[in-house]
C-alpha cells in the first residue's frame, strides 16, 4: 500500500473519530469568560508583496473587527508573526474599545518570513484555562512554514500543536488557509490532534470568523431562547446536568434555539450545545461543533432604581442589590473601571442583600460608563451606565509611600564639601549636651478643633487610619485622630448626634468600643454592633435611629432609597435621597403634595407651595417632622425649605 494511501485513511479515521465524539459536559470548574486569539501572518504576501497571491490584509483586519464586535469576547489577544512571533497585545472588553480600533489601525503586513509552526507554537506556550475562560484560537495565513529545516531546529507542525499544554477541554483552534493549501504534514498534525481542525479558502477570500464550522465559545442565556450559533435546520444536542433543562427542538429553527427552563433553575447553570461536525469543502479534521451556555436568568434584582446616577466630581452613588437564590455574594467582584472612578462591593456574610459603591474621583462631563460585576457561575453582569456632569471637587489622593529599597539620592561634591564645614559645629553641639541635661520634649500642639458640621451622613476610614467625616452635600472634612487610646468622635469632631460614638485604634483596623443606642452605625447593608472591627479603607454609614425607626412605613417608590431621607432643595426642583439613591421631582404646580407626587404614601400631606423661586412648607402629615440639617427644631408652616432639610418618622404615641 502507498505512503499516500495510508496517509489517508489515517485522516478519513481521525476525523471519523472526530465526528463520534459525543455531547457530554466537561467534568470540573468550567469557563465563565470568553478569550479569542488571533494569530495573524503579518508578512508582506498578505498584501499581494513577493509570493502574495492577493492583498486581503485590510480585509482580514475587517473581518477581526467584525467579528470582535458581533461575539462581545471578554478577551482577544493579537498576536502578530513573520520570522517568528512579531507582537502580542491583550484587550480586555475590546469591541469598540479606542485602543483595540487603534492597535487594527496600526497593524501592517511587511515581514519577509513566514515561520508558520515556531510562531504558533511560542504564541500557543502562555496560554491557560486557569482564568476561566474557554479559548478560541484562529490562525489566519496566505502561506506556509517556510522556517529552517536545519536538523536539531526544526519545529514541526506537531511541535506546535502539542505546545498547548493549558488548554481547556472546549479549547479549539482553527488554521484558516487563505488562498493557499495545507501541507501534508499540517494535515496531519491537525487530524492526529484532539482540538485543531482546518480550513482552505479560495485566492482573494476571507472567511466569516463566526461561519458554519467555526463556532465556539461561550453564550449566556437570560431567558428560553438564544441566538442560533448554528445555521438554520442544524440538528442540535444539549449536554447537562440540571433536571429538566432540555431542547424544545432537536433543530435549528429560523434564528433562534428554544430551550425548556425549569423553575428556579441556579443562575450560572452549565449546559453544552452541540451540532455534528460540518461538511462542507475546504475542512481538514472538522470537529463536533461545540457551545458552552451558561444559563444566567436574572442573578440580580436591583433595590434602588430610583439611583441618581449622574456623578459630578467627588459623588459617588450607591446601588442596592439582591443576588438570586444560588448566587454566593462573598465571591462577588467589581469589573475593571476607567480612569477617574472608584468602586467597591460590601457583601454581608449570610445575606444576599449587597451593595455597590462607585464614585468619580473628578470632574468629568464625557463621562460614560457601564460597570460590571463578576459572579461566580455567571460571568460578567453589566450594572446601570454613569455619566458625568460638570462641576463638583477632584478628591485628593494619598500621598505615594516611599518604595522600598530605593536608592538614596548621591550628595554632590559642594555638599560634601558643606558637611565637612559643619563637623566642628556638630562636635561642640553634641559635647554641650552631654553636659546639660536634656530638655523635655516639648507636647505636640492639637489640632484646632472644626467647628460644628451639619449633615454628617457618613465617616470614612482612610488607609490611613484617619477619620473624615463627610456630608449629605459630599463635603469631607478630617477629624484629629488618635492612634492610641479610647475616643468619643462626637467630642474629637464638634458633631453632636455622633456623642457616645467611642472608638479606638486596633491592630486590624478600627474596633468600635460603644455605639449610642440611637444611632445606626453601618458598613454597606450590614449594621455594626460594638466590638466590630472595620478596615481601612471603609466608608461607615451613620443615622440618628430614634427618628426613622417607625413600624410599616409605606414609602412606595421611594422604598429602595433606604432611611434616613433627606430633601436637597434648588429653586423649584427637590431632590430626595436617601443613603442608596435619589429621587428627583421638579415643583410646577401652586400647590403640591410630595406624597402623591412622588407615589409615597407616608409622605401623603407633605404639601408646599412655590413662591417664586422659593419652596414654602404648607403642612405635615402626622408622624412626620421636617427640619433643617443641623436644627433639631422642626421647620413650621409657612417657612421656605432649606438647601437641605432632614426628614424624620416619628415612633407612634401610645395607644397608635
């Protein structure tokens, strides 16, 4: 029998094997994230230079975009080859990203080598399954290995595939040949692998990335339906553990794949979609065709829609939200944020109940931003957009600490020559005061004390470990702190409501010595107790108790902004916000009920009128007081509305 005919029936059996492998989903921890990698040929004949056959570089560069833009990939490396590996760069979140349009801008084709299997293999070496995501690697070529054959050298098309040693189990790469065949040895290094298929296209073509075949990845599923990843009439299998997850049709139907969906299915559930491998010509070692899902549903309910989420410099914005049964909060993390915003998670221990902190650091009127959460099982999960407006205060940063083991600065010649002048000084200073006894040191000087500051909301634990208080208007202002010793912050800040508040330095951060009996004292959604320790870098919530603690308050739409509410009052328009939001309605009518207004029950006749550009307090329902922050005496009918004014819920009478 001929060399050729073994060789082909070697490669009709690999890919008959290819194609019985079954559906089944992989065993273990599995990906939550995408990544595609692209290994670009970057030498002059992929713009028609030398050997070239076309220019299709522009358009490869195209079709990257494209599909970049339509599969949303968590994750994209560029790798860029000639005579061997040129560039890599990493994206993160890259469709429509200005640096991911700017590295495809720049790319060129002006390399004189291809150095086909070196280039995949070192471009195949780093990559690993350990930041869970499932792979797909895409070749793309107009020509072949054309590297040293000088024995001890050489790298073989099996070397190069066999260098994927951190691979998933749903990895797959495809060698896309453009305008040009597939040499013997590729093919069967592709047949003989476990994940590498390939693929011809004619001269002056370039393949849809996310054409039949070629399909991967990962999709989540918010409800019963999906996008096809699979053309129309594709027969399909689902692959999962969940008790009644299963197809609604074994095919393809128009655009869509129709699933059946259990009641309380867990958010992030596994399944694998599969189609047979494809048929088409032009495939080497084509492979069952391979989607993870990762039903999602609805992981997070979120408490506060009323959130103000414009941001000037200096604001931040507090989102409430509930993870769905299933989801472990304790795990949750913050996606990555641009430049001049900040964030941070507060997850009680036991409670699904979490909140999300963001605020911008500065001025930013452009501002436009989705942040994201990362959820164990799910993936990414987007949060609602900020945007900035103009104005506020740019939040000064903390000092940078000396780095370790730097060098020290080198003394010029003149300086030397200044210490040894001093020498003789330096003597006769240290041999008079070994004669005399050492003066006491003199005490440190204490800070002045601040004068009193209303609307104290919040008190933030810097890295520090010094106090600042801060306002319901943003502003901050720091407080002496001790580092050793018991302290009352009412006394050390001039606040009254924060009196009986004692504290002191512990060795993991600051441990609370007693709380006053009316006073809520909270890290995110969790109230503290005396003993608790809070770590630097925490933003402490404080609210007088004894006023917001009233049985069955029906605050209606406003219940997601949490207590205590305030009103911030600019001309006609009134701002209610409350520790995770705000509400804002703009005054038109002579007479208003705030209540009815703002769809509030407990707040039904708090009315006022416009005067002007002056709101006036026409009344209070009973329960109900309404006060200047700082003023513990409430406002009276007639009186206009302070810029900030409290609201208080009085506890019942007797016999209420």
């Amino acid at each position: 029998m001929s060399r050729a005919v073994t060789l082909s029936l070697l490669l009709l059996g690999s890919a008959a094997a290819a194609q019985d492998a079954p559906c089944s989903l992989p065993s273990g921890e599995l990906p939550t994230r995408t990544r595609v990698v692209f290994v670009l040929d970057t030498s002059g004949s992929m713009r028609g230079i030398g050997d070239g056959r076309a220019d299709i570089f522009a358009r490869v560069r195209g079709q990257l975009n494209a599909f970049v833009r339509a599969a949303q990939p968590d994750r994209v490396d560029l790798i860029t080859f000639d005579s061997g590996l040129r560039s890599r760069r990493t994206f993160d979140a890259p469709a429509g990203s200005g640096a991911w349009n700017a590295a495809l801008g720049t790319l060129k084709a002006d390399g004189s080598n291809t150095f086909l299997y070196r280039s995949v293999r070192d471009a195949l070496r780093p990559l690993t399954a350990q930041g869970g995501e499932v792979t797909q690697v895409f070749v793309l070529t107009d020509g072949i290995d054309n590297d040293t054959r000088e024995a001890g050298k050489t790298v073989t098309a099996t070397d190069a595939l066999n260098a994927w040693t951190g691979r998933g189990p749903l990895d797959r790469l495809t060698y896309v040949a453009l305008g040009t065949d597939i040499p013997a040895e590729a093919r069967a290094a592709l047949s003989g692998s476990s994940y590498a298929s390939g693929l011809t296209v004619p001269v002056n073509l370039v393949p849809d990335l996310a054409g039949a075949g070629l399909e991967g990845g990962l999709r989540r599923v918010t409800g019963d339906t999906l996008p096809a990843p699979f053309p129309d009439g594709t027969a399909v299998t689902l692959a999962t553990g969940a008790s009644g997850l299963s197809l609604a049709a074994p095919t393809v139907q128009g655009t869509e794949v129709r699933l059946t969906v259990p009641a309380g299915l867990r958010p992030g559930t596994p399944a694998l979609l599969c189609a047979p491998p494809v048929a088409a010509a032009g495939w080497i070692a084509p492979r069952e065709r391979q989607v993870l899902l990762r039903l999602t549903g609805q992981p997070l309910s979120w408490l506060n829609p009323g959130a103000d989420l414009a941001l000037r410099g200096g604001e931040d914005v507090v989102l409430r939200l509930r993870a769905a049964p299933g989801v472990t909060t304790a795990r949750i993390r913050l996606g990555p944020l641009p430049a001049g915003v900040t964030g941070r998670v507060d997850a009680p221990a036991g409670s699904r109940d979490f909140t999300v902190t963001l605020r911008a650091t500065r001025p930013q009127p452009d501002l436009t931003v989705t942040p994201t959460l990362l959820l164990p099982e799910v993936g990414t999960t987007a949060l609602p957009t900020l945007r900035g407006q103009a104005g506020g205060r740019t939040l000064s940063t903390p000092a940078i600490p000396p780095t370790p083991g730097a060098p020290a600065p080198t003394a010029s010649p003149a300086g030397r020559w200044a210490w040894l002048a001093l020498l003789p000084l330096l003597a006769l200073g240290a041999w008079a005061a070994l004669r005399r006894r050492a003066a006491p040191a003199p005490a440190p000087r204490a800070a002045p004390a601040r004068p009193f500051l209303p609307g104290v909301e919040g008190i933030e634990y810097r890295e520090d470990r010094t106090l600042h208080l801060v306002t319901a208007d943003g502003e901050v202002a720091g407080v002496p702190t001790p580092l050793g010793g018991p302290f009352d912050l009412g006394q050390l800040s001039r606040v009254p409501h924060l009196s009986g508040l004692r504290a002191e330095q512990h060795r993991d951060g600051l441990k609370l010595l007693r709380l006053p009996p009316d006073l809520d004292v909270s890290q995110g959604a969790r109230l503290l107790q005396a003993g608790d320790i809070v770590r630097p870098g925490t933003l402490i919530g404080v609210a007088v108790a004894r006023q917001v603690r009233a049985p069955r308050l029906e605050l209606g739409e406003l219940a997601g902004l949490g207590l205590p509410l305030a009103l911030h009052v600019t001309g006609p328009s009134v701002q209610v916000r409350g520790p995770y939001g705000a509400h804002v309605l703009r005054i038109t009518a002579p007479v208003t009920d705030l209540g009815g207004a703002l769809r509030a029950p407990a707040l039904d006749g708090l009315r006022v009128t416009l005067s002007g550009h002056t709101l006036l307090l026409l009344g209070t329902p009973a329960g109900v007081q309404l006060r200047a922050a700082g003023d513990s005496q409430p406002l009276r009918d007639s009186q206009p509305l302070p810029a900030h004014a409290l609201l208080d819920f009085l506890p019942p009478g007797p016999g209420a």
